[in-house]
C-alpha cells in the first residue's frame, strides 16, 4: 500500500464532520481493555476489532488493539517494538487481513502465534472465503506458520470488511468457536456475549433495512470503497467514476479525465450522497466534495478506525442514522 495523503475535509452540509482527536487510550475508543484481569489475552489490529470481541468475551478475557488511536490509519500503520510486546502476550490475534493491517504479519511470525483469525476470511466476496471454515484447524499442534494470516492485498478487493454486518457475523461466530476450545472457562461468558452481539447485529440490519425500504436504487459516490458494503446494505448504488477511489486509496493521482468525469457526476444529478473517508484523502477528494457542496449533494463521514468514547454497534447506528438523515434531504 502507497503512502496515503491526509485529507483536509471542507464544511460539510448534511452531517457535522468528525473530530479525529489523537492518539487514545484503549478505554477512549469505547472499550476498557483493563476490565478484565482475565488471563486469557485477545490482540486485535484495530479497536474495530477490540471493541466487537471486547462485547462477545464480556470479562472472561483481556482484549487488547494494537492500534487505539481514532486517527491512525492503519493502512500506514508501522508497528513499534511496544506493539511487538503486545503480540507476544496474545493467546489469540484477530485481525482484518486482505492486505489492509499487514503490519501485523511480521509481529505474528516473530512471537510464535499460534491462533490467528483473519476478518476478511468470513466476507462473501473475498477469495476463497468459503474454505476458511473447513480450513481452520483447531487442533493444538497448529502453529503460527499454518495461518493463512498473511493475506496479501487483491485488486478490486474491498477490505474495509467490518462494515458488512454479514462479515460481523462469520468472524464473531469463528471466534466464539475458538475461545471454546481454547478457553473454556469462559464459555458461558462468551455464549451471553454471543447473544448481545447478535442482537445487536440484528438492530444494525434493521436500521439498513429501514433505509433500504425508503431509498433503494439511490446512489452512492466513494472517495474510497470505505462503507461501500454498508451502502450496499442499505440498498444504495455504487456509482463512483471508475478509477477514482482506487487511486485515492493508493495515493495516486486521479487521472485528469477521471476526475472531471466524477464532477460532472456529482453536478449533473448522478448521485443521491456523496460518501467520504475522513481521515484520508488528497486534493482530487477536495474536489468531489466542493462539487457535491455546490450541487446540494449531501456529504457524509465515514472512519476506518473508532471514534474516541465509542462502541462498535453504537459507531455503526450513528453511521446508519447520518446515512438516512442525508438520504432524507
């Protein structure tokens, strides 16, 4: 992945922008990883991932993110030797794969994990995304080099995974599976977590759903596929010019031609909400939002980490209602 280039985002009509504060401690991000003095340890790339499993384990173990910060990008991220410590205390790592948090490969290799569960193995749309579950061996003799942990980024892939609730779904279910065999001491505490999750799961499908009835066939442009499974959800069309979040995500330059192409979409009355990564961009992002200001398309944020003082569930029906909000205008 290329250097990405920070965004500074214009006033926004629909939806007040986000403040990315820096860098925060675990219990910012909307989980308190010290809760539990469990000593069964979790470590997650991101603290998308802490918070999700800090719900289903409840405190029958310690979950920790390697990165905390609501402002890092983690397609950038480069781990320090503190991280390296907290991986090497991991009895097991949950991370997103794809090629988007590769910056967990080496550390995994070098501490010796022996249990690995990568996100994007329970997405529909990514290779070989069927076999993951017969493929994943519970076995106690399985070490770190079995891991298919190092997943290498696809063309065309979107990574951005935990924003399709169905990806949740797989990856919690997974996780459920493993801490049974691998802590069953805290069965019961992650069955009661199970429930919680799903239910909230439930309630995120039902916001997407309810928008859905209201606005399917509208569309939708992306500076990056950041919430393109959520759009999707919620019965939106992708309509971005091709080529356009593509280069942005790999900090290239929008081809002239692209660039106009997706202005002139916007202006013309091609899309219903204009949908922009918040903590990334360039000058040709600058531009697509000016154009949809002008046009009186409503712009929304989306994050690829979590806002600080938040939780996963209660991140993502903010995300929904903002997406509804700026649909109704």
């Amino acid at each position: 992945m290329l250097n990405r280039r920070a965004l500074i985002v214009a006033p926004l009509l629909a939806v007040p922008a986000l403040i990315l504060a820096g860098c925060g401690s675990s219990a910012d991000s909307g989980f308190d990883a010290a809760a539990s003095d469990a000593g069964f340890t979790i470590v997650t790339s991101t603290n998308v991932y802490a918070s999700i499993l800090q719900e289903l384990v409840g405190d029958s173990a310690t979950v920790t993110p390697v990165i905390s910060s609501a402002s890092a990008d983690p397609h950038d991220y480069e781990a320090t030797a503190r991280d390296q410590l907290t991986v090497d205390d991991a009895d097991l790592v949950v991370m997103n794969g794809g090629g988007y948090d590769s910056f967990m490969d080496k550390m995994i290799d070098s501490a010796g994990v022996d249990h690995v569960i990568s996100a994007v193995d329970y997405n529909s749309t990514y290779p070989g995304a069927d076999a993951a579950e017969d493929e994943h061996d519970h076995g106690d003799d399985e070490s770190a080099d079995e891991h298919d942990h190092d997943h290498e980024h696809i063309e065309g892939f979107n990574e951005h995974v935990w924003y399709d609730p169905h990806t949740v779904e797989g990856l919690v279910a997974a996780v459920q599976t493993e801490l049974d065999e691998l802590n069953p001491d805290g069965s019961d505490a992650v069955a009661t977590g199970a429930e919680k999750v799903t239910s909230d799961l439930d309630a995120l499908e039902a916001s997407l759903a309810d928008i859905a009835a209201d606005h399917t066939g509208d569309t939708a442009f992306f500076t990056e596929p950041v919430g393109a499974y959520f759009a999707e959800e919620a019965g939106l069309e992708d309509v971005t010019t091709e080529g356009f979040s593509e280069a942005v995500e790999e900090g290239q330059d929008v081809a002239p031609a692209t660039l106009l192409a997706a202005t002139n979409a916007i202006s013309g009355g091609d899309v219903s909400v204009l949908i922009a990564n918040a903590q990334t961009g360039g000058s040709e992002t600058e531009a697509v939002i000016d154009a949809a200001n002008e046009a009186g398309v409503p712009v929304i944020e989306l994050t690829e980490t979590l806002p600080d003082g938040e939780d996963f569930f209660g991140w993502m029906q903010d995300n929904a209602k903002n997406l509804a909000d700026a649909l109704a205008e």
